[in-house]
C-alpha cells in the first residue's frame, strides 16, 4: 500500500474518463490554433522586416545605394521561383478540395505536385545561396537578404515536412470528407507561406 | 502490495521496451544521438560547402544547444504522438494513460494533465527563484563594499545578468503561466487544455532554457555579462557563455508562446455552456490578455536573440556599424517585445489579485466590466510606449515626446483596477489571510512603483535618473512588489485546492511580514542612492554610498531567508497540513466546487454557468450549477 501516494479524494482516480468535451466556439480549436500559430510566425517575420528596414531606410550605408555596389540580387531566378511557389498553393488547394468532395486520387496527386514544387523552390533557392557570390559576412545587405530569406527557407522546410506527413497518411488510407482536419491544417500554413514569400520577395528583390 | 505496484507502473515495459519506451532511460541513449547530429551536420555541411575550418567550434555549440534539448524531448517522449502521427499508423482513442499523477514518479515524465503540469510549473520556476536570488545575494555580498572584495567586474556582471534573466524567463512569466496552467481550465468548467500533449511539450522546455542560462554562467571562458537586455553590438563580442544566454531566452520564448497559444484556444473553445467572456473570472481574462501579448510580442525577442547570435556565428552585419548595421535597431526590437513583456509579467498577477481581493473582501468586484476592459486598454497602449527605455540611448529626437505621452497614459487603466480593487475592499468583510496580505502588499508597493514609474516616464527625469539605482528601484517595486508578491498570493490561495491541505497560516503571515519588510528595507534605499547618481551594474561604487550599501546588503540577506520560511511552510504542509476540503475560502469560482485536489478529470460533468463569479454577499446568487438536466446552448448574455 505505501508504494504510492494515497490520493486524498478516495476514487478519484478510479474514473472512467472525461465528460464528453463542451465546445463554446463554432471555429475547431485546431484551425484556431493555426490561426494564432501564423499570427506568431508574422510577428517573427515582422522582426526580421524591421531589422531590415532598419538598416536599408533608416541607417542609409554605402552611400545610399542599396544594394552596395558589386552586389546583383538574381530578380529573375526568384521571380520563376515564385511562380513555382504560387502554382503550389493552387495543387495545395486542389488536394484540398479533392477530399472534400471525396476524391482520394486527387488528394494524393494533389499532395504529391505541391510536394515536388516546395522541394524544388527549397533547392532553387540553395543553388541560388551558392552563386550568388556573396555571404552573411559581407555587409549588412547581405546579412537582411540571407536572414530574410533564410527565415523563409526555414518556414518552407517545415511546410515540406507537414506535407510530407499528410502524403504518407493520404496514401495510407487515411483523410475523408468528414475527417480531413490534418489536410486542411497543413494546407493553411502552406498558403501562409506562399503569401510571405511574395511580401518577401518584393521587399528583398525588387525595392 | 506487489501487484498493486506492478498496476501503478502500468503499462509495465520488461527487457528492451523499457530503453524504448518514452521516459529518462531513452533520454540517456537518444540524447547522445541528436549530440552527434549536432557535430555532425555543421561538419558535413562546411566540408560539402567546402569552407574553412570545417571544424568550427562556436557553430557545432550553436547548433548542439538547439539539438541537444531536441534529443531530450524526443527521449522523454514529448513529441511520441505526433511521431505516431507522421508514421502514418491510425490514430488511436486517448487511453489517458499520460494523464494525471498517482505517485511522485508521474511528476517527473510527460504529463499531459493540466493540473500535473502546473505544479511542474510552478515548482520548478521556485527552483529557478531560488537560484536566481542566490546570485542577487552573491553580488550584495560583493556590493557591501566599495573596492573588489569577492568577483572581479566581469563575474559581477555575470552574476546581475543571469539573475535578471532567471527571475524575468525562468520565474516570473513560467511561473503565472504555472498558475494558469492549473487554474484555467477548472474556472472555465473544462476537462483539460484543448491541446494537452503541446502543453506537456511547453513545460518540458522550460528546465531545458532554464539549464541553458545556467550553464552559460559557468561556460570557459566566461559567462554572458551584456546584462539581461543583451545590447547589441556588445552581446555579439561576449565570451562563449553568451550563446547559452541567447538560446535559453529562445527555449523560453518558444514554451511560452505555445502555453499563451494552448490559453487563448482553450479560453475561447472550451467553456462550459453559459459561461460567456462577461461571466469569466478575471483571472481568466487577465490571461487571455496576457497570451495575446505573447503571441503578439514574444517573436520579436526571438528575433531579436537571432540577430545578435547570428551576428557572433554567422558574422552577420545586423547591427554591426562597420558593415552597415544599425546598432539602435536592436534596442528598438528588443524593447518592442520587452516593454510588452513587463505587461505579460504583471497582467496576470492583476487576475490573482482580482480573485483574492474579492473572496477576502466578501464583495463582488467592483466595476467588473471596467477591469477587464482595463486589460485590453494596457495591452493595446503596451505596444506604444516601448521606446521609453531609449531616451538617453541617441534615437529619433522626435519619438521622444510620444512615447512620453503614452507611457502616461498607461497609468491610467492602470489606476482603473487599482481604484476599483480599493472600492471592491470598501466596506467588505476582510479577512486577513496570506493571500490577501500578500495582495494588499502588492496594491501597495505598486502603487509606489507605478508613481516612480511616472517620474520616469517624463524625459527630463528618465535622462537624470537612466541607468542608476533609482531605476533598479522601480523595477523592484513593479516586479518584486509587484508581481512576486502576487505570485506569492496565488500560490497560498491556491495551495489548498493544488494538495487538499491547508498552509500554515501563522508561518504563511511570518513569511509575508518578513519578505514585506525586508523588501521595503532592501529596495527602498535604492531610490536614494539613485538620485545621488550611484550607477547601476557596476561591481565598485563611491566611498560615500557605502555605508547604505551596507545596509541593502545586510537587509537583502534578511529577504533571502525570508524564502526559507516559505519554502519550509509548503513541504511541511503538503505533506502534514491540515485537509482543507473542497472550498476553504467559500468562493464561487468553479474550480472551488469539486474536490480538492480536483478529480482526475476535474469535473463529472460539465457545470452549468448561470451567473456572474463574484456576487459574494448577494442573496441567493449562483455561478454555476451541477447536475443540470441538459446544457443550453451558450447564452446571449
């Protein structure tokens, strides 16, 4: 008996388990966590911005020209990898609608194409690190262009690894049009990372 | 006896499932693990990028301080779901098994109960108080006298920042959210957190960040000594220990985002039919306020912590002049979250206090409506006034006035619940208990802090008074006075139904009257020597500030004992006090009407709210009833 505690309200613990849960909102606290969840990610976001500004329109180096001479951002790779990224919130949204409706084979080829579209702006954008010719040492420029970025990168990495899991649930039988919270989830950050990067890209390629 | 022991140990795991399983013996192999992933990848990502040295030391300690406590949390089992999850297997109805604590041991695993975790909480943030005070009577000890007597400036230094930063990160704000953590949930007439299994996972960040700080004190080389406020570009040009200080604040940071997050979902989604946002307490409206503040503002620090790491690791330009960095940038970032921050380390002690004042007074709060109202208001003006920390620091001249302006008007919805607490006391039955002893110090000792909080909201006296002790002095009298002493109010309020026992009463007023007085004795003083121009954080001082050094020293050593009474009252009464039973102090806020400590699933069923929480002497008034026949839809009220 003294093995362990005495519970001070005998029978507590012999319960059968929870009452059945009161919800006091029509909104699923899933999506509203993601919703709040992105509002953090945009305060984040906002830091990184803020810094930048910053240093670009408050501090005004190298003379005023922003970037410092000998510095060439690659405008029309990014602008082709932003078409990339848009074009995956469309099959993200097709993936979505598909389950909805009850069509797994669209689901999965529409979570297969938005999969291979991310990985491929994730790897367009590190040939891109590699030839761009300058490095996080070399000027404050380039310290907001690779923590802007960078920052993004990051968020994409964490997208491709929620799609990743969803493909292999929607490939294992699981989703259904009542029951598609993790699709629907996913699909949501997925957008929200496709919208930052167009608010990314302007700021850092073409202003 | 033994199969009673096996049953409590259930789901027993024999042979290899017992390294797999989640708990301490798979932290011991899984955590070596992610340590070479931690070497391993800066390695073969500097050697495939082919950049020189490959082996690089600060960059390896980098990434091992985020993948080290990774390791950990994947051998304790924080992320075991969402593991199961990703695999792809079903997911399987919550057997419940990680919920709820029958022994000790259950304390010291994932736990997904809220009421487990916010003793965790709390026990732990008390851990970190008490280190954090030790350090602060270490640099007393060296402040008694002028001259060098025991640290050398840089320890010094060292022990001032690491004892801001414990007591601000590792006490202050984890401990509210401790608070909440247990009491949420009950008041709002809800089983659980909407997101248990995040809940675990934000506690088990917190010993990580708060281990992280500490060990950066005792780092070769030296420890962070750029103060808690971590000024660029003097932060990215610390010793080593420097790094441990900026990942720690991330590791808290993050717990604390994802706890605000779990709060705000859960205030909205999970409240028992009838209970709509006028009918909740307002300890849960001073969290909601509370976790929006850190939603909002807490990436900014995150942010701010990358910046000046990456500009030691990465060799970044952030804020560095000679590349074209802006070094105010940092204060401005910094300050965007921290001014914010000293709201998320108050707000919710304004709550407890709520609580307290108005089942001690027998009275409803008065002007209900205005001090949640009140909360909202200094949320939405906290976001304002943040570069009144830059006066003297060489910002734009012209945000000088503004910001003076709104830090003003802070004090106003401020002085809205400080009135509104003093008419809720007018007139009631006040019983003097340790809580409300310890409420009634804080309504006055931050009454003090808010005036010369005031002062120094003009610029004129801040440009005086920066960076003396007059300002360590406000801090004190808003933090201490303020929301220690409420935290202090909680815990005694709260004891009972947390264990079923009821604190010592006479150790519980001793402890009051002896923290009071020594705090008044210690900080006090401060106010003096400030405006004499004694600076702050700095290891020496004058010959003639030493004899009232001396006295601080001498009376922060009386404040420091005063802990030991505390701590010596509550394992005393956890284990021999007197059974409290389910509602000593006759309140009417739901987590007063179960048990105490409450059933494993706090409630048989869902209450029935069908009044307002605070109408303590009005005839025949109900907040909630059990046993309702059916629950309505939420009301309109």
């Amino acid at each position: 008996m003294s093995s362990h505690a005495e519970p001070h309200e005998p029978g507590a613990f012999e319960h059968h388990g929870p009452p059945p849960i009161h919800y006091s909102s029509r909104v699923s606290p899933a999506v509203l966590g993601m919703f709040l969840f992105i509002a953090s990610e945009i305060m984040l976001f906002g830091a990184f911005f803020t810094v930048y500004f910053f240093d670009r329109v408050v501090n005004k180096p190298f003379n005023g020209h922003w970037p410092p001479e000998g510095f060439h951002r690659p405008v029309y790779v990014a602008l082709i990898n932003t078409l990339i990224l848009v074009s995956s919130s469309a099959t993200m949204h097709w993936a979505d609608t598909s389950i909805k409706k009850g069509n797994r084979a669209g689901l999965q080829a529409g979570l297969v194409l938005t999969l291979c579209l991310g990985a491929t702006f994730l790897a367009t954008q590190v040939i891109e690190y590699h030839r761009l010719g300058f490095a996080t040492k070399d000027t404050s420029f380039a310290s907001t262009f690779f923590g802007l970025t960078g920052l993004h990168g990051a968020h994409v990495f964490v997208g491709l690894t929620i799609l990743l899991v969803m493909t292999i649930r929607a490939f294992r039988g699981h989703f259904s049009p009542e029951h598609h919270h993790g699709v629907e989830i996913g699909g949501i950050y997925w957008h929200f990372v496709d919208v930052m990067w167009i608010v990314v890209y302007v700021t850092v390629y073409l202003l | 006896m033994t199969e009673l022991h096996e049953h409590h140990t259930a789901p027993a795991r024999t042979g290899i499932r017992r390294l797999t399983g989640p708990g301490w013996l798979r932290v011991l192999w899984v955590t070596p693990i992610f340590f070479g992933i931690g070497v391993g990848l800066p390695v073969l990502i500097r050697w495939l990028a082919h950049w020189h040295p490959v082996w690089k030391g600060s960059v390896i300690l980098t990434v091992e301080l985020v993948t080290v406590p990774l390791g950990f949390l994947v051998g304790i089992g924080g992320f075991d779901y969402w593991a199961h999850y990703a695999s792809g297997r079903p997911t399987v109805e919550d057997d419940h098994s990680s919920h709820g604590a029958k022994s000790w041991r259950d304390y010291f695993r994932v736990n997904t109960d809220h009421k487990v975790i916010g003793i965790q909480y709390v026990v732990t943030t008390i851990i970190f108080f008490c280190i954090g005070g030790l350090l602060a009577m270490l640099f007393r000890a060296e402040l008694a006298q002028p001259g060098d007597q025991y640290f050398n400036p840089q320890t010094f230094n060292v022990l001032v920042s690491n004892h801001a930063a414990l007591m601000i990160f590792l006490f202050v704000i984890p401990a509210f959210a401790g608070l909440g953590n247990y009491v949420i949930p009950l008041m709002l007439g809800a089983a659980d957190m909407a997101f248990p299994r995040l809940n675990a996972l934000s506690f088990w960040l917190l010993p990580m960040a708060g281990l992280m700080l500490v060990a950066g004190m005792v780092t070769p080389g030296g420890g962070p000594s750029a103060g808690w406020t971590c000024y660029a570009p003097l932060c990215s040009h610390q010793p080593l220990g420097q790094v441990f200080f900026n990942m720690g604040v991330q590791w808290a940071g993050a717990s604390s985002i994802m706890t605000a997050l779990n709060f705000l979902v859960t205030i909205i989604t999970m409240r028992a039919p009838g209970m709509t946002f006028w009918r909740m307490p307002l300890l849960v409206w001073a969290n909601f306020t509370t976790s929006l503040l850190v939603v909002i503002a807490t990436p900014f620090i995150a942010g701010s912590q990358f910046f000046v790491m990456f500009d030691r690791v990465l060799h970044t330009h952030f804020f560095e002049p000679g590349g074209g960095g802006y070094v105010l940038g940092y204060q401005h970032i910094f300050w965007f979250y921290s001014h914010p921050a000293v709201y998320i380390m108050m707000l919710p002690g304004f709550g407890i206090i709520s609580e307290v004042i108005a089942v001690m007074s027998r009275k409803p709060v008065f002007g209900y409506r205005l001090m949640a109202l009140s909360l909202m208001a200094i949320l939405v003006l906290g976001f304002s006034v943040w570069a009144h920390h830059m006066f003297v620091a060489g910002m734009a001249g012209w945000l000088r006035v503004p910001m003076m302006v709104t830090s003003m008007v802070i004090a106003v919805p401020t002085g809205i619940k400080i009135f509104s607490w003093l008419a809720t006391m007018w007139e009631g039955r006040i019983h003097f208990t340790t809580p409300m002893l310890f409420a009634l110090g804080f309504l006055s000792m931050f009454v003090i802090g808010g005036l010369s909080g005031i002062y120094l909201a003009s610029v004129p006296i801040d440009i005086h008074a920066s960076d003396t002790y007059f300002i360590v002095a406000h801090i004190h009298y808003v933090l201490f006075g303020g929301s220690v002493f409420t935290i202090f109010a909680g815990i005694y309020y709260w004891f009972p139904k947390m264990t079923g026992r009821m604190y010592d009463e006479r150790l519980g007023k001793l402890h009051f009257w002896l923290t009071f007085i020594g705090f008044n004795l210690t900080f006090f003083p401060m106010h003096y020597i400030g405006l004499q121009g004694m600076p702050r954080r700095v290891a020496d001082y004058a010959g003639r500030f030493a004899d009232i050094n001396l006295f601080i020293s001498i009376a922060s050593f009386g404040l420091g004992a005063s802990t030991l009474v505390f701590l010596y009252n509550m394992a005393k009464s956890w284990k021999h006090g007197e059974p409290a039973g389910g509602n000593p102090w006759r309140a009417l806020t739901l987590e007063w009407q179960v048990s105490s400590p409450p059933p494993i699933f706090n409630f048989d069923e869902i209450p029935q709210v069908v009044g307002h929480p605070y109408e303590y002497g009005v005839p025949g008034a109900k907040h909630a009833i059990f046993g309702a026949p059916k629950p309505e839809p939420v009301g309109t009220d």
